[in-house]
C-alpha cells in the first residue's frame, strides 16, 4: 500500500478506525476524518486528522476540499462514518428523519462529490461505501436504516458508472452484525459467541483487498455475514 493515501471518514471507531490501523500498518497514507479524535490518536506520521460533523452538510465541501488542495496525492475514498436508528417509523418525528438522513446518506453523497472530481483529473481512484446486509433486503424496525443504506448502494452502482472510464473503481461492502460501538446506544446487539458477529478487522481486511487488487479488475460488491446469526435483546 505504499504510494497510496487513503481518505478514511469515520477514523477514529469501529470499522473506521480498523480500517485506518490496518492501512498505516501497510504503509499507506491516511487522512481521517471524524467528530472527535480522542479516542484514537496513532503516533504515526502517516496519519492526519481532520475535524468534521458530517451532520453539519454546510461544511463539508469547503473542508473535503480543502483536505484535497493540501493533499492532492490522496487516491482513495472509504466512506464508513454512520449510526444506527431503530424502531417504528411513526415514533421518529419529521426533524429526527431528516437528521439521520443528512449524516448517514446525503454526507457521502457530498463528500464523494468533493473527492471525484480530482480522481477523474487524475484518472486514478478508488471509493469503498460501507453498506449493510440492510442494503439487499428491508427489516422490521429498520426503516430508516435501510433507507439510507438502499440509497448508498444505488449510489455506489451509479457512481460506477459514471467513473469506470476515467480508471475509478467503485466497490460497496454490506456486513452483517460487526462487533463494534454501534450497538452502544441500541436496545439490541450480536450474542456473545464468536460466530455471532463480525470483527472490525474483517471487514478492514475486505477494505485492503479492495485497494490491493490489480488495477484493471473491480470488485463491485462483497457481503459479509457471521457464521450464526444471534441477536440479544436488552
């Protein structure tokens, strides 16, 4: 991974910050973007932060593109900042839908929009969506979730598209249940087995296989599932 420099959003937790560990542990270059970087801050020279509410969609253009004017060796985009809202549709009001939309859709749509160009300047990019096993099929209780995660799939096969000619590779990953801090505020999370869930370091793995595979082939889409699904209630 040497020569690359990998803009990560969500660096700082969960599969983010696997992803980023993984990437400087192969040389790679990474720019990570998150609220908040205390919790995870490398002593690594590879590893830049940068600050950003992504529910706050006024600032995302002025500072992706100013991360990218500073940083113009930046070759690769892996989108995996997001939370999880459960429940029924009528218990979420108007300003709460639109909110959760805002961070977990539109801010990658956004932000994708502020990285291609350049990658088509440069005829060379990768971009990686987190999806979800909610992206192949809708679920109880996960309106909004699939939703969004719906959307983003659609969006990646569109992007796809529209960049193949200009030597762009576009790939979306859908795990299952993944081992992280995303069910800390949920009333519900993978059992305790080690075949009940995804660790963050496999689906981080998924991410470099994707950044390592020979220019000229795509993967467009991987799926990754636990060996046995069960889900504990609180």
């Amino acid at each position: 991974m040497k020569g690359r420099h990998i803009l990560v959003s969500g660096s700082s937790s969960g599969i983010g910050r696997a992803t980023t560990e993984l990437l400087l542990s192969s040389g790679a270059k990474v720019t990570g973007i998150a609220r908040n970087h205390e919790q995870f801050q490398p002593n690594d020279e590879n590893y830049n932060t940068v600050a950003l509410n992504l529910g706050d969609l006024s600032n995302i253009t002025s500072t992706i593109t100013e991360i990218m004017t500073s940083s113009p060796d930046i070759n690769g985009l892996v989108n995996c900042a997001g939370f999880g809202k459960f429940g029924s549709l009528e218990n979420f009001s108007s300003e709460q839908i639109q909110a959760y939309i805002n961070v977990n859709l539109i801010s990658h749509l956004i932000v994708t929009r502020s990285v291609i160009s350049q990658f088509k300047s440069s005829e060379m990019g990768d971009i990686i969506f987190m999806g979800s096993e909610a992206a192949l099929r809708g679920s109880q209780m996960g309106s909004l979730y699939c939703t969004v995660k719906f959307g983003i799939r659609g969006f990646a096969q569109s992007i796809r598209q529209e960049s193949a000619d200009k030597n762009i590779r576009v790939t979306i990953i859908n795990p299952g249940m993944v081992r992280t801090e995303f069910f800390n505020d949920l009333k519900f999370r993978p059992g305790d087995d080690d075949k009940n869930a995804i660790e963050p370091s496999d689906v981080a793995k998924s991410i470099l296989t994707v950044l390592s595979m020979r220019r000229g082939t795509v993967i467009d889409e991987i799926n990754l599932t636990p060996q046995k699904k069960v889900i504990k209630f609180d």
